[in-house]
C-alpha cells in the first residue's frame, strides 16, 4: 500500500497511516463500520490486534490510537469500551476520541477523560500514552502550567523522548496558546542538547520553526513580507542542516511517524530556498517521482499542527512551478490540521512542469490584503529596511528572549 494517495480533483496526499500497512487495513474496516453505524467483534479484534501489537513501541501505539481515533467516530470508541471495559487499548481509544472531539465541542467532558487515562495507566504503568493524552486535556482547557509540569514528569520518566507529548508541550507554550516565543526558545534550549537526532521527538524544533512561519505569513503586511528572515536565523539554518543531513538517511528515522517528519522537513527546505536537498528528502519519503526534466510530483505535507490563525490565512504552500525563492510565502488556504496523532494539509511542493523550458522562477509573494495597495517600489523598500533591522538586531533580540524564558519552559526542560 503507497503511503501517497490521491482524492479525485486533488494532489496526492499522505494517507492517516503513513507507511502502516497493518494500521492501513484496520483504518479502513473502521471506516466501514463508521459509515453503517455499528460495530461487530471481528472489526474490534482488530483495533485490539493493532494497538496492542505495538508492544512497547510507545510512538508506534500513539500513532495507531490516533488514526484509529480520528477514523472511528463518536460512537464507536464507546461501543468497544462498553464491550470490553477491561481493555488497555478500548480505554486509551475512548480517551483519545474524547479529546479530539473536545476541541469542537466544549460539551465533552475532560474530567471524566483523564479518569479514563487513570484507569488505562493502572493496567499498564509503564505505557505513557494514558499520560500524554491526559496532558493532551489539560492542553485543551488551558490548565495552569503546574498541573501540565507534574503530569510532563510522568512521561519522561516513562519515554523521554515521546513524540505525542512534546507536541502537546510546544503547542501549549506557544503564543497561540498559553505562551510565549520566549517560552517555545526555553523548551528547546532545553531538549536540544540531549535529544538523540534520531528520537522519535527529533522534529520538535523543526516544526517549531514551520509553525513560526506560518504565524509570521498569517499576521500579513510587513511581518509576513519578512516571514523568510526566519530560515536565516543561525538556529534555523544549524537545524535545517542537521536535518537534511542524517534524516534521509535509509534506517536513520525508525519512529512510526519518520515519513510525515521527512515530508516537514522537506516543506521546511523548500521554504529555505534549499531545493536540491528538499528533493533529496522527498524521495526519501518515497512519494517523489520523475515526471519529466527535472519536475517533482505535487505532494501534500502531514504531521504539523496549525494554528487557527494560520489555517484561516493560509498554510504555508510551495510555488506551484518553478524553483522557489528562499523565504517565498503563498498565503492561499489549502488546509488545516490536528495536533500530533491526526494528519494535516500544510501545503504542497511544486517545481517545473514536464516538457517546458527552464525559465525565471515563478514566486507567490505573502498576501497584502491587510495592507494598503502599496506601489511594488515602496514594497521593495520596506523589503530592505526589515532585512537590514533583522540583521542589525535580530540575533540580539533572539538571545534576550532566550535568556528571559520563565519558569513555565523550565517546568517542560
């Protein structure tokens, strides 16, 4: 089963399972049973058989729960609990299907999910998944950072490098969110030094950094027109080239969700005008192909969460032709996405179309719709003020942040 997919009147895209073929099947019976509105023993024995076959791969069971929470519906989680109450894996579906439905509905009661998450950790206290969904929760009600510190140690003490719960944490003290950029830098700074290259959270920073850009194109006007300055900071371009270096690598990333951080990273290059490497990290995802000289095949990106912000004012996409500009933003809408366990449109990677010949690059610049029609002569000026204010006090104002973090990215260290 090819990772890549492709809807009618779409561009391929990654399907929920990325390279699960086992997770692949069952989503699709479920996905059956959700469109009749039932659920029998056979289908059960295999959401049982695929969660518990993790075994102690705790990234792998997390992906699992996750696509088969975000296939399985409202009701039929619950169906499978009240089947078998019993049941570590009907247990940590139920929860996590309560709380991606929590976020459309404030309804959903989170009290009565983390006694679910308590109840799975008593029956296998060495899983961290109860823990990370259970951090999940406190995320969605914006719970004090003292009541998100004591469940984070919980799972570092069991996985210091889940993937799931780092997502959670960089999501929560985000400036969307509960915090700050000071706050995002501080958990970092924190895990970087430590993490091995090849964890299953090795993405953490990366995704950061995307997220970052997005949030620069979203707001518009001058702060999007400089969004690109972001892959020249000298912490961006240390982790694009890490990155780039050992993630495609055959075997290097081993953890469940290695293919969507492959395409992440790939969407990272492309906007840091590293194309030659963008391309080496798409085929190693396995769903680049040659489509005529020197074009790639349009794919869709997975794996990152959105901020509502930057869903409404648009992902982040690639030029649809040509070799982009480093820094080039497009600000059309093209999805939007879930947290850490569901998958994501971010954008999509174009290059050349077959046959035509090599000519200028073609660049979507940042929409101005919440800018006055600036004449193209003020927009290049104040193109070259912002670049010339980033280089003189960008990398000043990056190490006051830093050393400012408070106490909040400490407590998730």
């Amino acid at each position: 089963m090819p990772a890549f997919r492709r809807r009618k009147g779409s561009l391929p895209r990654l399907v929920p399972e990325l390279d699960d073929v086992t997770l692949g099947r069952v989503r699709r019976r479920v996905e059956t049973c959700w469109s009749r509105g039932s659920l029998d023993t056979a289908v059960m024995a295999l959401m049982a058989d695929a969660i518990h076959d993790a075994g102690e791969d705790w990234d792998r069971k997390a992906h699992r729960l996750g696509v088969l929470a975000g296939s399985a519906g409202r009701s039929l989680p619950g169906i499978w609990r009240q089947h078998s109450p019993k049941d570590h894996g009907a247990l940590l579906l139920h929860a996590w299907s309560d709380l991606l439905h929590a976020r459309q509905d404030s309804s959903v009661d989170l009290h009565a999910t983390r006694e679910t998450c308590r109840l799975a950790a008593e029956l296998v206290p060495a899983d961290p998944t109860p823990w990370a969904v259970h951090l999940a929760t406190l995320r969605v009600e914006q719970r004090p950072s003292t009541e998100l510190a004591a469940v984070w140690r919980e799972i570092k003490a069991r996985d210091p490098w889940n993937r799931e719960a780092h997502l959670q944490a960089l999501g929560y003290l985000s400036p969307d969110e509960c915090g700050s950029s000071a706050l995002v830098l501080d958990l970092l700074d924190g895990v970087r030094s430590l993490m091995p290259p090849d964890a299953p959270a090795a993405g953490l920073e990366l995704t950061s950094l995307v997220l970052s850009h997005q949030r620069a194109v979203a707001e518009g006007g001058m702060t999007a027109l400089g969004a690109g300055e972001i892959w020249r900071r000298p912490d961006a371009a240390r982790a694009l080239d890490q990155a780039a270096h050992y993630w495609p690598g055959t075997g290097f990333l081993r953890h469940a969700t290695a293919l969507a951080d492959l395409n992440l990273l790939a969407y990272a290059l492309i906007k840091a005008g590293r194309t030659a490497e963008a391309g080496t990290a798409l085929r190693a995802t396995g769903g680049w192909r040659p489509a005529g000289r020197g074009a790639w095949t349009a794919t869709r990106w997975s794996g990152m969460r959105t901020s509502t912000a930057a869903t409404r004012a648009g992902t982040p996409t690639a030029v649809r032709r040509g070799v982009p500009r480093p820094g080039a933003g497009d600000a059309r809408t093209v999805g939007g996405g879930t947290v850490g366990g569901g998958t994501v449109d971010a954008g999509t990677a174009g290059a050349r179309t077959a046959g035509r010949r090599d000519r200028a690059p073609i660049v979507a610049l940042p929409s101005l719709s919440r800018t006055p029609p600036w004449p193209k002569s003020a927009v290049s000026r104040c193109i070259i003020l912002r670049s010339r204010l980033l280089r003189a006090g960008g990398g000043a104002a990056i190490s006051a942040a830093g050393g400012s973090a408070g106490r909040l990215g400490r407590q998730f260290g």
